[in-house]
C-alpha cells in the first residue's frame, strides 16, 4: 500500500485515491518572468516522477501545474524592462517547458494560466462574498481568516501567531492583519481586467484554488509543491476553497523540501542559484536528477559542485555498464520473456521503497548495487534481466536512462572538458593571427571525431 507523509496530519498516512484507480494531482507551478534554477526543478521533477510511478502501480492519472501570469514579479519587470505582458509570458512558458523537458519531465495533461481563469475567479470571489467569508474596501476583496474554523491546521500554526507571518502587510483597511486579498485594484500601466469591484486582477492565493477546482473538481487527491509554499499559500487555498465549497479541497498535501545553496534557500532574489541550462550542459540530464532524488524529497537536499561531480561520475557508471552489456549483445538486448525469482525480488524492493513515502534514494542505492552485480557476471540472461529492469522499468519511472551515451560522451568529463577549453583557445589565438589554416585544421579535425564548434555571439561552444 502506497503511504506519504501527510502535511496536513503531519504523519504518515495510507494514500486511497478518491476514484479507484484514478489519481488527480495539482501541483503548484512556477511564475513565469525569467528562466528556473535548478531549486524550481525539485517540484516538478519529484512530482512528475511520482506520476510515472502511479502510472506503473496501475492508475489513470490527471496531472495539472500551473502557471502564474499575473503576479508583482511579472509587472515589476514589465515596468523596468518594458516588456509586453501577454510576450514575458508566452516567453517564460516556452522557455520553462524547453527545460523541464531537457531535463526528462513530462508535460502536465493540463497546464492553466491564470489570466485564462479570471472570470472564473470573479465568480469563485463572488461566492466567497455571497457566504459573508469575504468583504470589500475600496475596490479590494479580502478574505476573512478568523471565519474559517480550520485555519492554521495545514501549516500547523496558531491563527494569532500567523498575523505577523510571511507576505503579510499591514493595512489598516482589514478588519485582521492576517486577511488576505483576493483581488486587487488596477494600478496605473498594470495588466487588468474587469470586475464588479472595479478593474484589477486576481490576488495570488485565489488563482490556485479557481484553477483546481475547475478542472479537478471541488475535491481532489493530491494537492503538492515546495514546502515555502505551505504558509501562506496554500494554507490560504485550502481556507477560501472549503469556504467556498463546504468540502474537503486536497485530500493529501505532499511537499518537498527546498534546495540550498551555501546553507541559504536557492532564489532568484539573492543570485544563489545555479540554472536549469546550466546544470545540464556541466553534468547531464542522469546527474541532475540522481541528485535531486538522493535525498527523500520531503528533505532539504544541499548543492554542491563536489557532490554534482559524484553524482555525475555515478550515472556515468550506470550508462557505462548498459552500454556494455548493449556492446555484448551487439545492441540492445533480447525483451524479457519469463520473470525470473531475482527481477521478482528486485521489482518488489523498488515498490517496497517508493511504497514508503516515495523514497527514490533507496532506489538508487539499489541500482548502484545491481550494477556492481552486473559487473562481476557474463551471465547473459542475468545481464539481460539487469538490463531491462533497470532501464525499462526503474529508469523508465525516475526518467532515468534513456539515453546510453558513446564511449565519446562518457569520456566528457573534467579533464576531457579541459583539453576542449584549450583548443578552442588555441583555435581562437590562430584566429586572431590570421593564421586562418592552422585554425579550421583543429575544427575540422574535431569534427571528423564527432565534435562540433559552434561560433557565436558569446565566443565558442562545443558539442558532440
């Protein structure tokens, strides 16, 4: 039986889905107004592979995240940079999509904007207003938190300690300063739509709660994200959204914890970051995201670039031994036709532990140990048993393994990295000289060898 530590019980609960053998999932998505670091990764990489693997048990799963369009972010950097709204937006999806998929995550079945729910919004706040939970001063909708009788349950918080917690401003026009706005009147130059209230745009708890509840339904599975987003956030979802129902809104909250960087939380706000692209291009698509599930994803898991380089040298033993046993066979080796008693045991581990709270560095540990197995073996059905279950089924659910790089792509690492800076300096110095010859002889050679120059703008890149 599948069990997850519940934010809201704060224990580990059973999960027993609302619809036998369907899993309805919200997961909070990213505010689109520049590219994700690798910390905005963790959510969706976890909760993307935590669909593979309720797809794998056997359930139909509807998998919703998304994006924030409207939000202060957006419109500060409009009014700094001059952008157009509706291009920062349609900019900054496609962008994270590029990367989420670089990265081996899947597209959600439906990813809403906000801006494409705001009458939907308008109605959810006007029936907050019609149940007296909500009140207007001049032109702005707050929410009253003292009206909810569960408020403070999910963040395990006492509604009079919260008054002075996160994103809470204080204004003397709410009847409490923990009160929270549902819309917001338009500022001049601001993006805005029409209300009964006047012109404005959602506040940015609601957009959550009007998104879900109309394509899940008012009540559903699995509510997750990053655990910075349990107060106010979702603490505020989960209070306007059983206002407005009468019902139960998530049934399980699932949230993982934050990626650090030098003992502080990854964030665009303080420049402690490492990019998605960058990640990618220093260590691998296998790399980044061992890392990311070595950690029991309800934990803070600490960047690093010494822990990056043994998680990239980790997936390159992995691949090194597919690739070899791919080599054995001279390609890709028979499908499985019988299920021997050790893939058995092997498949029933892999449950065992992702079974308990989703715990994906058991798995791994797991791997690394059947691929020392494989090592010491020449047992071709062993190889072949070793072969497909850890790429065809515990790869296939982590998104790990899709790939078996050349022997050319396993030689790239630091050292291999550091030779290709030369030449390319080297290249560049023979340019500079006009020793034009010289120069196109060390493209030309490299290219014969399967790696290519690029030129560009922001000087020379290669690739394989």
């Amino acid at each position: 039986m599948i069990r997850f530590t519940d934010t809201l019980a704060k224990e580990k609960v059973a999960f027993v889905p609302l619809k036998e053998n369907q899993v309805s999932m919200y997961v909070c998505g990213p505010t689109v107004y520049n590219t994700v670091h690798i910390g905005n990764a963790r959510p969706a990489v976890v909760f993307d592979a935590l669909r593979n693997y309720f797809e794998y048990r056997g359930f139909k799963v509807t998998y919703v995240m998304n994006f924030t369009d409207i939000d202060d972010k957006i419109i500060n950097r409009i009014n700094e940079e001059g952008w157009d709204f509706d291009l920062i937006t349609r900019t900054f999806i496609r962008e994270y999509l590029r990367d989420m998929r670089h990265l081996g995550v899947r597209d959600a079945n439906i990813h809403p904007r906000t801006s494409n729910y705001v009458g939907e919004t308008v109605a959810f706040i006007e029936k907050l207003l019609s149940k007296g939970v909500a009140y207007v001063v001049d032109g702005e909708v707050f929410y009253d938190v003292t009206l909810y009788e569960g408020y403070g349950q999910l963040s395990h918080r006492k509604l009079e300690d919260m008054m002075s917690g996160a994103r809470i401003e204080v204004d003397q026009r709410k009847r409490n300063p923990g009160d929270f706005t549902l819309w917001k009147p338009a500022k001049p130059g601001e993006p805005s739509w029409e209300s009964p209230w006047g012109k404005g745009r959602p506040g940015w708890h609601i957009e959550c709660s009007v998104m879900a509840t109309s394509i899940l339904g008012e009540t559903f599975d699995i509510h997750a994200g990053g655990n910075d987003l349990i107060f106010p956030h979702h603490e505020n979802e989960r209070a306007q959204s059983e206002s407005c129902t009468g019902k139960i809104f998530a049934r399980y909250w699932l949230h993982n914890g934050m990626l650090q960087m030098n003992g502080a939380k990854m964030a665009k706000s303080t420049g402690n970051i490492i990019s998605v692209r960058e990640a990618l291009k220093k260590y691998g698509r296998d790399a980044v995201r061992m890392f990311l599930f070595s950690t029991q994803f309800r934990s803070p898991i600490d960047y690093s670039v010494d822990r990056f380089e043994e998680w990239k040298k980790a997936a390159n033993r992995v691949n090194e031994s597919l690739a070899r046993i791919e080599e054995l066979f001279d390609g890709v080796p028979p499908y499985l036709k019988r299920e021997s008693q050790w893939v058995k045991d092997k498949r029933d581990r892999f449950v065992e532990y992702l079974d308990d709270d989703f715990n994906t560095s058991k798995v791994l540990s797991m791997i690394f140990d059947m691929v020392k197995e494989i090592n010491t073996t020449k047992d071709k059905e062993r190889l072949t048993e070793a072969y497909w279950i850890i790429k065809g089924e515990f790869g296939d659910v982590l998104g790990l393994f899709t790939e078996v790089p050349s022997k050319k792509q396993q030689q790239s690492g630091s050292a291999f990295d550091d030779v290709m800076e030369t030449l390319i300096s080297l290249r560049a110095q023979l340019r500079s000289k006009k020793m034009y010859e010289q120069a196109d002889f060390i493209r030309d050679s490299l290219s014969q060898k399967g790696i290519q120059l690029l030129d560009g703008p922001e000087g020379t890149k290669w690739q394989i």
